[in-house]
C-alpha cells in the first residue's frame, strides 16, 4: 500500500511596524494597532479562532530596535 501524503493547512499572519504603528495582517482581514500589548487584543482574538497557537501570536519583534539580525 502506498503511503499518502497529508497535508494540514495552517493559517498565518504577518506584522509589519514603523515607530509605534503596528499593522497585522491575516489572509482574510488587517489590524491597526500599536507596540503597546493592550491594544492587540482583537487580532489576538481573530487569531485564536482560526487556531493559530497563542505562543505565536505575540507579533514581536513589533519595532524596528528589537529586530535581530
């Protein structure tokens, strides 16, 4: 028997920062926010409906300083 190849499809976002503006982007909806926590709420949200683990959806590094390179 041949072996079948299962492939999961798994939701995903990106964020993208400029000073203290933050953009979340989802494949089916965009978030306005800014570096402070408080206000990811509602992406944080959306996110966990989709099943996105809560671990990943802490959108850091959210400025430009705490990049690595």
């Amino acid at each position: 028997m041949a072996d079948k190849l299962i492939i999961k499809r798994q939701e995903y976002y990106a964020h993208f920062y400029r000073g203290n503006e933050l953009l979340i982007v989802f494949k089916e909806r965009v978030f306005a926010a800014s570096t402070d926590k408080t206000t990811w709420s509602d992406a944080i949200e959306y996110g966990k409906q989709l099943k996105i683990r809560d671990k990943q959806l802490d959108f850091v590094p959210n400025r430009f300083e705490n990049e690595d390179y």
